[in-house]
C-alpha cells in the first residue's frame, strides 16, 4: 500500500468538551476523509478488502471519515486522526492467514468417548428398574 497521504483532506469544527471560550471559538476538531473508491494509492484488491472491512465506517459517498478532538490543537487533532486513518487502513488489508485442518488427537478422542459412556452410565443410573 503507497502513502495516501495526498489524498486525505481535512475539514475542522469546534469540539465541545473542557476548554471554555477556546472551544467556542477555535475549530480544534478535525476530520480526515478520504476516498477510497477513487484512490490511485491501493491497488484494486487492496480497496476491495478496505471497502469490505471498514464499510460501517465509510459514508454512501464512499469517504472514510475519522475525526479527533483529543487535543486542544487543531493541528494535533490533524496528525492524530491522520495516524488513526493509517493504523485502520493498514489493519484492513492483513490477509487472514488460511487455517490449516487438523485432526483431534489421539488422547482428545479417548477422552471424549470416555466422558460420552460416563455420561450415558449416569442417565443409565438415573432409571428405575422395576
């Protein structure tokens, strides 16, 4: 996956929380969207599998939105929502490794058969014989 860094643009807001007039005043929050349907920076399997694993985070425009206010910074709250971008994109296009099939045990095997007759011995017991 290149840098897609380019691609990502940034809209502000103002964040509520603690911060008194600097939080009714100054657009510290930040918004990071990027376009993944469009994007020249992941090949097409790679957007594929970010489409596929991000999909409750993208909008019907097809942006990947992430927002920070965690800082009182706008340009803090820039390269924070930038890394989380990065960190969710680069989480989405693992390939799950592919599970190789095994069989139980030998041991694994007694063992369940063995508690299957103590099982069936306590119902067994369970009856009344009359």
């Amino acid at each position: 996956m290149n840098d897609f860094s380019s691609e990502v643009f940034f809209r502000t807001a103002r964040s509520g929380g603690k911060g008194g007039q600097n939080v009714n005043k100054v657009e510290t929050m930040a918004e990071a969207w990027w376009q993944v349907s469009s994007s020249v920076a992941a090949s097409p399997e790679e957007r594929e599998m970010i489409l596929d694993k991000l999909k409750k985070r993208i909008n019907k425009d097809g942006y990947l939105i992430v927002k920070s206010s965690e800082t009182r910074s706008q340009l803090e709250n820039k390269e924070i929502a930038m890394r989380k971008m990065q960190e969710l994109v680069a989480q989405s296009i693992i390939k799950p490794k592919k599970r190789k099939a095994t069989r139980p045990t030998k041991g694994a095997i007694e063992a369940r058969l063995d508690n299957k007759k103590k099982a069936a011995f306590k119902k067994q017991m369970r009856k009344k014989d009359w």
